[in-house]
C-alpha cells in the first residue's frame, strides 16, 4: 500500500476515534436543571412487597457462576496435553479407546464443579455480586434532600451528595470510577462507570401522586449477565438518624 494511502486512511480511523471519545465524553444526556414539579425531598420507607425479590436475582446469579466455572473446567480439563515424543493423538474426553466417551462440556450437568465444595460461595469473588450486596445492605429507609444545586441521599449506612449535571471521579472496589449525575426528564440518574467492573445505574423515580419513590438500579453487565433490580418506597414521616459522613 502506497504510503499516502495508508497515512490518509490512518488519520481518519484516528478521526473516528477521536470523535467516539468525545461523544461519550459529552453525551451523557444529564440535566442540571429540576424539572417543574419534581421534588424527591422526603423520608421514604421500603415497601417490600412492591419491590423485587433479591433472593431471585441472587439465584441467578449463582447459577451462571456456576455454568461459567463448569465451562471454564470443562475446557481446561479437554484442553490436549503437551505434545510427547510418542506422537499420539488423545481421544476427546480422555477415555480408553474401546470404551464409550461423555461429553463432558455440557453445560446442563448437575452438582457444582470440581473445587467448589459445600459451602463454598461462587459469588464470592464477584464484582457484579459485590456491587449488588452493597445495594441490598443499605438501610430500609432512605432520606433524600434536594436543592437546585445538590440532591443528596442518607442510606443510613452511608450519605452521598451529587450536584446535578456535574461529573467527578470517585473511588471503586478496584480503584476509580468515572460518576456523572443530573436529570433526565422527571428521574434523577446516578452513573458510575469504573474503570475496571460493572457499572451501576441508578435512576430516581416519583409516582404520579407523588407518594412512591422508585428506584431502578442497573449493574453491568460485567463478569456475569445485567442485573436489573427495582425498589419501591412509601412516602414516610419518620425521621431517621444521620448516616456517617461520606465523601463520595
């Protein structure tokens, strides 16, 4: 390829490049400015029987883990062994030659893998896993308070503050994240996008009448399938106890 050539078609791959950068660098979508009429302000209360059911999406959770780590045995166990001086071939599956083989790849066999005992927890090492328990641990209640410059949640294990429409970078289970914040129509929406994990989108919703807040939170997808998980809240006169200070 004449040199011209390539250096034209290399300085528009670079363009292209260049220009998905800042697409996503600026097309967040986010608003700084409330919508009319929109006040989350308030102290809500879980309402558990309009939620989810965590246990379910923990379920599945372990169940893919599991299929991922029979796969990942499964192919390791058939990968073929070094190459010898004999020169022979090895049988798919490992059995004698006179005899019948399983298949042992399917992802339909029973029992966890090998290595994973009673007891053990495939989750254990998950981000996704991790990112969704950190969620399920927060407090039944939940105290918003909303100015036009900062909305701020009290969990009651943990108070963060965001200023709508703005950008930041905070600190992750694996280092740093990238978090942008603001409205988008009438929901607040929370992003934050590690460099290294799942995602986590949250999004703040209020009922027609105002009376249930709900929150659709959003993981991954990452090392496992998305997680798509729904809280809903009652409108409460409680008052709760501050959370720690928390510099997120």
């Amino acid at each position: 390829m004449p040199f011209a050539t390539f250096s034209r078609i290399r300085g528009a791959a670079l363009l292209a490049a260049t220009a998905v950068v800042l697409s996503g660098c600026a097309g967040s979508g986010l608003k700084p400015d409330t919508p009319p009429g929109v006040n989350l302000q308030g102290v809500w209360r879980l309402n558990r029987a309009a939620s989810d059911d965590p246990q379910k999406i923990i379920d599945t959770l372990n169940a893919e883990a599991l299929k991922r780590l029979r796969r990942a045995m499964n192919a390791a166990q058939s990968a073929p062994p070094p190459m010898s001086g004999g020169g022979g071939q090895r049988r798919r599956g490992g059995g004698p030659q006179g005899g019948g083989t399983t298949d042992q790849t399917s992802d339909d066999l029973q029992g966890p893998p090998a290595g994973i005992g009673p007891g053990m927890d495939p989750l254990r090492n998950s981000p996704t896993m991790h990112a969704f328990r950190a969620i399920l641990q927060r407090s039944d209640y939940i105290t918003i308070r909303q100015t036009p410059d900062q909305v701020s949640f009290d969990y009651g294990s943990t108070a963060r503050s965001y200023t709508p429409g703005g950008k930041s970078v905070v600190s992750s289970e694996t280092g740093v994240a990238d978090q942008t914040s603001g409205w988008k129509g009438r929901e607040y929406i929370i992003n934050i996008r590690p460099q290294l994990g799942p995602q986590i989108v949250e999004e703040y919703s209020l009922s027609p009448d105002g009376r249930q807040l709900t929150i659709k939170s959003h993981i991954g997808p990452f090392e496992l399938s998305k997680v798509n998980f729904t809280r809903v809240y009652d409108a409460t006169g409680a008052v709760v106890p501050n959370a720690r200070p928390s510099n997120d």
